[in-house]
C-alpha cells in the first residue's frame, strides 16, 4: 500500500505546524526555510522567512525590523510546536536558504543564521545543518515525521 502524503505548502514570512505524516513545501527566493522536529515524535513546523531586502545587498547589516520580525515569528512556531506536541524533548532543526548572488549576500544570511542557530541553542532546539544556495530559486520539502529535508534546486 502506498499511500500518498499530503502536502502543505508555506508561503513567505508564515509557518506551519503538524503532528501528522504531512509534508511541508516552501519555495525559497532571496529567504530561508528552518525545519524543526521532534527526533521521537512526529510533529515538527516549517519557519519560511525572508534574509533581508530584495536587490543587491550592499550593506550586510541586518536592519532591526527584519530581525524582530524573524524572532516573533520563530517564537510564534516554537509555541505553537509546544502546544501541538508538549511532552516532545528532543528538538531539532535544519536550515535551508537560497540566497542572493550579489555583494554582501552571504555575510548578511551568515549573520542572520548566526542569530538564529544562537535564538534555537537558548530554546533548546538544536540546528543539525545550514545549507545555503545562490541558485536562481529553491523548492524544499519537508517531513517532520520522518525529519526528511528535499531540495529541488532550479538552474540560476
């Protein structure tokens, strides 16, 4: 019996939380995915947040509206993944982002990934990986159940 597993896509600056066989999708463009499960239960959300201004980034300093704007809601998903699954204790995450080729493009998502790994660490929420791309656009799925992170890269 093959099932089919349903899908459930994330737009930017929204995310999703399940405590069922779901898979989470979101296209990434100049933003970042972070993947947070449960090793031994199945719930687990999906955060998709922009890395900062659309166009080239000629200053890698974050503005503080993208950083406050980042941390409400990764500690929304965090709540939210406590109240779906609160006996859940081992916490981890995998972060996915595509990001710019441009000029300060990297240093900008290093810094925002260097506050968020920080942000997760406090919550006892431990990043596993980072994967950072500069192709044109990025389509990630993800399978809290399983802790399954796919990338469909397309040609830049």
């Amino acid at each position: 019996m093959n099932e089919r597993v349903l899908e459930q896509a994330v737009g930017a600056d929204d995310f999703a939380v399940v405590d069922e066989d779901v898979t989470l999708t979101a296209t990434l463009q100049a933003s970042f995915a972070i993947c947070i499960y449960d090793a031994l239960e199945e719930s687990g959300g999906l955060i998709h947040l922009r890395s900062g201004e659309h166009g080239p980034a000629r200053n890698p300093e974050l503005t503080d509206n993208t950083l406050l704007s980042n941390l409400a809601l990764l500690e929304r998903t965090l709540r939210a993944l406590q109240a779906v699954s609160p006996r859940a204790q081992h916490w981890q995450a995998k972060l996915v982002a595509q990001i710019e080729d441009a000029p300060g493009a990297r240093e900008r998502f290093l810094a925002l990934q260097d506050f968020v790994g920080a942000y997760l660490l406090d919550s006892r929420v431990k990043l596993l990986s980072a994967r950072i791309s500069q192709r044109a656009q990025m389509r990630i799925r993800f399978r809290p159940s399983m802790g399954q992170v796919q990338t469909d890269e397309a040609a830049g």
